[in-house]
C-alpha cells in the first residue's frame, strides 16, 4: 500500500510552503488525482502529514502525477483503506465510478463528493456502512478583503485567498460531520467556514443560483461588452474601464447596499430588466426545472426519481 505524503513530493508541490493541516489519523484516497479538481484538492492533502491515496485511470495523468512525485495507488487498494474517498471526476463519470468504488469501501468510511448534481438526481452508489456528503467551493468572495498579491491572484481559491465552502451530509452521526469538515477545510485551504445544508439545497444554489443565475449573468455582461466594443464601435480601454468600474458598484450597491442606486439609474434598470429578464425567470426554482438543467449537465435525458 502506498501512503504518498513524503518529504520529495511536499518539495515538488506548487504550493510548498503553504500550511494545511489535517488530523494524520485520517486517510484519504483522491480518485481522478491529476484532473483538474483532482490536482487543486490533492495538492492542499499533499502538505499535510496524513496519509494520501492518488488514484488515476489515464496513463497521461499518471505521468502528472510522477512529475509532483506522488506516487499511485490503485483503485481497489485506495478505496478498501481510505477512511475518506474523494470522487474528483466528472459529473458524467460520478454513477459509474462509484458504483466500482463504494462496494470496496470499509465500514465507517466517508464518499465525498465535489458537486452536488450527481447526489441529487440518484446517481451516486449507496451501501450501508458507508456514509455521503458533497462539499462544493464557494470561491474567494468579491467582498473578500485581500491583503497580498497572492490573494489577489487567487480568484478560484484552494491557494491563497480564503473562501467559504457549502457542504451536505445527511446523515445523523455527528462525528462523520466532524471528519468531513476536516477533510473540506484541508482540500480547500484556507476556509473560512463549512455551511451545512441539505443535498437539495446545495442543488438548488448549485446550478440554479450560482450557475444558471449569476454565471450566466456574468457571462452576458461580457457578451455586453463585447457588443459595445466591436458592433456598436466604442473604444475598449473607455468600455472597459466604466463598466468594470460600475459591475463593482452596481453589486455592492444590490447586495450589500452600500450606495442608493439614483433615481434615473432605477429608471433605466426597470427598463433593463423588462427587455432582457423573462417575467416568469423564477420558474428555475421549480423542482422539474432543476431536474431539466442537472439531466443537461449529466448528459442524460431525464431524471428518473
């Protein structure tokens, strides 16, 4: 068995010298460890002093893997010894790998997984003895007061800016919560808090509040942009800096109410939202609309409940 915290792979980390700690009597198994979630949670484990399983299929990820000195363990060994198994794999390869993996797994030990979509439509394994939760990152906050350059450059988190994470474990023993926390607080150092919630409820903020809400808001703002820069024929360095300059305020004035909006802005934002919003956009809250998005990014063609 090959438990892969030594002193050469610390040193070959990108992120050696950073501190994470996690409790050395908990073992995890990293499944998927050179993909792009897999890399980012394994390289916070491998600071640590507790024992890290790297699993990975593809022969291109084991090399990755070499090059961090970290050695790989396979499969069915990880997942027998690991007290905690992390699924950092697609959403679309979640069913099918945790119907290899949860049947190996001992008694006590914890399946956690990195997005919520594939626990909420039923994809997921189960076993009895073997506990699920899903931890999803919320990423550094804009509101997030960074003090050094390093923070600045963090914008995913998991590096040096400090985030908040949304978990969902619902199950009743109160010690596999604790171990779960330990684990999320080391994958995505450094964490501010853990936010428990229900597996629904962390479907419902991801995808339909993060994701098909405020991502493709963020989205649009650039297809704005860009509309403004190459069809409508304004110069980008003046586009850009009024608008980036307004995104800020414009969330922190919502969100936070920092400022009042001025009366002829909530004029031109009420006209704004009846040209560009659908009047019944709450309808992506209903439960068969979730159903439709989570079939979407799973690649299914519907969910069977």
């Amino acid at each position: 068995m090959t438990e892969n915290t030594t002193t050469d792979s610390k040193s070959l980390n990108p992120l050696y010298g950073k501190q994470v700690e996690l409790d050395p009597s908990i073992s995890v198994a990293v499944v998927g460890a050179a993909g792009k979630m897999g890399t980012r949670v394994s390289n916070n484990l491998n600071l640590t002093d507790a024992p890290i399983y790297y699993v990975e299929a593809s022969e291109l990820g084991r090399e990755r893997l070499a090059e961090f000195g970290r050695e790989v363990t396979d499969l069915d060994e990880a997942a027998r010894h690991a007290d905690v198994v992390i699924l950092a794999v697609p959403d679309v390869a979640l069913g099918k790998v945790s119907a290899q993996v949860v049947p190996l797994m001992k008694d006590g030990s914890l399946l956690l997984t990195l997005d919520p979509a594939a626990a909420y439509a039923g994809l997921l394994t189960e076993r009895e003895g073997v506990h699920q939760a899903c931890a999803h990152p919320a990423h550094p906050s804009i509101f997030l007061e960074r003090t050094t350059p390093e923070e600045w450059a963090d914008t995913f988190g998991g590096i040096a800016a400090p985030q908040e994470v949304v978990a969902a474990y619902e199950g009743g023993d109160e010690s596999v919560r604790e171990r779960a926390t330990k684990v999320i607080r080391a994958i995505y150092a450094p964490v501010i808090d853990v936010h428990w919630v229900t597996v629904k409820q962390l479907a419902q903020l991801e995808p339909t509040l993060v994701e098909t809400t405020g991502c493709m808001i963020g989205q649009f703002l650039k297809d704005s942009m860009d509309h403004a820069i190459n069809e409508v024929g304004i110069p980008e360095k003046a586009v850009q800096a009024l608008f980036y300059g307004h995104i800020f305020i414009a969330l922190t004035n919502a969100l936070r109410g920092s400022n009042p909006f001025s009366d002829a802005c909530l004029r031109a934002m009420d006209f704004g939202r009846e040209h560009i919003i659908s009047p019944d956009w709450k309808s992506v809250w209903d439960d068969a609309e979730l159903d439709v998005v989570l079939a979407k990014m799973l690649d299914l063609d519907t969910i069977e409940r």
